[in-house]
C-alpha cells in the first residue's frame, strides 16, 4: 500500500481513479463501505481506475484543537493497512495545514479532485462537508464536480449511513465504548479488535521482580481507553500473535503518575525492547485499583491473567 503525503508526489497511475473522501480514523465498518463504493465504481471503467483513499494528517481535529486530548484510533501505518485490506490501493495523506483549511469548497473541487488528481469518481459518506467552515455539503460536492467549468463532470457516490440498531458506526462512537470499557461492543463496529501499535519501551523492569515481566508500549497519540486490566493479543514484528495480559493505567500501586500500557505474554520469553507490537483490546477484565503490597497485587495479577486465558479462549 502506497502512502502519498503531497500532491506533488502522486504518481500518474494513480491519478484518474474513484477516490473515497474521510478522515477514517478507526476504518470501521462505515468507512469500509465508502472504499467499497469506490472499488465498485473503478470497476465499472474500462482503463481499470486505481481506488484512492483521501485522508489528512494530522487529523483536523487535532488541527483545530491542537490541546484536545489523544483521540486517535490508529495511526498512520495502521490506518494504510486496514484501507489497503478494505480495497484500496493507495492512501493520500494531506497535510492539513492553514492553507488546506483555508480552500474554499470550489477550490477544493476545481484544484484538489479536478487537477491534481484528475478524479472519476468521488464517493463519501452522507454527512460529508468540505471547504473553509465546513461550507459545503454533499448537495454542494454533486453540483460543482458537475460543473463544466469546476469539476469537469466528476462523478459522486454518497453512501448512506451505515450502522445497527443502536445507531451509525463512527469513530466517536467506538470512543465513547472504548472509554466506558467495552472493547467488545467497539470490536463489532470495528469489525476486527481496536489496536495500539507503537513501540516497546525501557520502563523500571519491575515486572520481572514479581514474576510477571511485561512490555511496555508507547501509547503515542492513541486514545486512552477506560484504565484497568484487560485481555489481549499482541502481534509481534515477524507477524506471530501471542495472547496476553495488559494493564493500562497509572500504576497506582507504585505512585506512577502517567499512564503506562505494560503487556504480559504468556509464555513469551522474547526480547522486544525497541521493536513494534501492535496490541488488540479483546476484553475488559476490571478496573485499576490499588494494593496494600506485593503479595496482593501479584495474587491479583495471577487472577487476571487466569481470567484473560479464559476471555480469548472463548
């Protein structure tokens, strides 16, 4: 899957295509659609057009709000993955600046879609708005891509929402479930388990004191889920998947201050310091407590890790 992080830099068999407009943070099972919309619509051609993914970083959110807390689902290497899985064949990171946020939606039609990617088709989802403050919307994108004089007769696909009967699959949803707890729940909408990929850290080492060595992962700019132990499995650099213990939280136990996410393999003796381990939320076990000593918090650990044996089994 080929990561393109300027205009200037597309390669002219990629220009021509369906491109599926989104942020995509998480590529749920609504954002799959629109890659799917758009896979369908390359078909369709004869010259078989290329399926781009449109996507910007950072995120606009972190844009406009660069204090927010960390909110992001998966990151950038992730994110080309999944879209790759879901059909397509390149990812078009823009950098979302002040220039980008500044182009008014004609703009972004006549400049972006019509001349510098020479697009098809376009398809995005049924709350799509685009331009400076968010001006134009989906009935706008229909009329300018059809204007001679702006978009030449682009052609555009809004996917309707997609979603159960508790509502539409979004990121903000998959947040809201993965702060409350439910890895689960989140896992459907996802339609695979949400993962925090980032590399292993030096912490204290005081896992291997009591037993319980862990890998301690860079959390990065991911969203911290609820704080607790939960179930998971880990995918290791050569592409091996070990199931696991992890908790995630501030080590109340040891007077920590900062979150930390500390990974138990079971049986794991591995080195991983400073290699890339992609960790998948399977399921919530308990929340972060504090113990009186040791002796408590290793029966405990031993406990969760019994309990997290059984939850990926099932």
């Amino acid at each position: 899957m080929q990561i393109i992080q300027s205009l200037a830099d597309l390669p002219a068999a990629l220009r021509g295509g369906a491109v599926a407009i989104g942020n995509f943070d998480g590529v749920h099972l609504g954002h799959r659609a629109l890659v799917a919309q758009a896979r369908q619509q390359a078909q369709r051609r004869a010259d078989g057009a290329p399926v781009l993914a449109m996507s910007f970083e950072p995120h606009p959110r972190r844009f406009f709000m660069p204090d927010a807390p960390p909110f992001r689902l998966d990151g950038l290497a992730q994110k080309a993955r999944l879209l790759a899985q879901a059909g397509a064949d390149a990812l078009l990171a823009l950098p979302f600046d002040a220039g980008f946020a500044a182009l008014g939606p004609e703009a972004f039609v006549a400049d972006v879609l019509r001349r510098d990617l020479g697009a098809a088709h376009v398809v995005v989802g049924y709350d799509f708005t685009f331009g400076k403050g968010r001006a134009g919307d989906t009935a706008a994108l229909h009329r300018l891509c059809a204007d001679p004089q702006i978009g030449g007769g682009i052609g555009v696909s809004v996917v309707t929402a997609q979603g159960d009967a508790a509502g539409v699959f979004s990121s903000s949803r998959i947040r809201a479930l993965l702060q409350a707890g439910e890895p689960a729940a989140a896992n459907i909408l996802l339609g695979r388990p949400w993962e925090i990929e980032g590399g292993v850290l030096h912490g204290d080492k005081r896992g291997r004191t009591i037993g319980f060595p862990t890998a301690n992962v860079d959390m990065g700019d991911f969203l911290v889920p609820k704080l607790g132990v939960y179930a998971v499995r880990a995918t290791l650099p050569d592409g091996q998947s070990i199931p696991g213990v992890a908790n995630l939280g501030l080590r109340p136990t040891f007077g920590k201050d900062k979150v930390a996410l500390e990974v138990n393999l079971f049986d794991f003796a591995g080195d991983l310091y400073d290699q890339t381990l992609r960790v998948a939320f399977i399921g919530f076990i308990r929340p972060e407590q504090k113990f009186a000593g040791l002796d408590a918090l290793k029966a405990q650990i031993a406990a969760d890790a019994a309990e997290a044996r059984r939850i990926l089994a099932g």
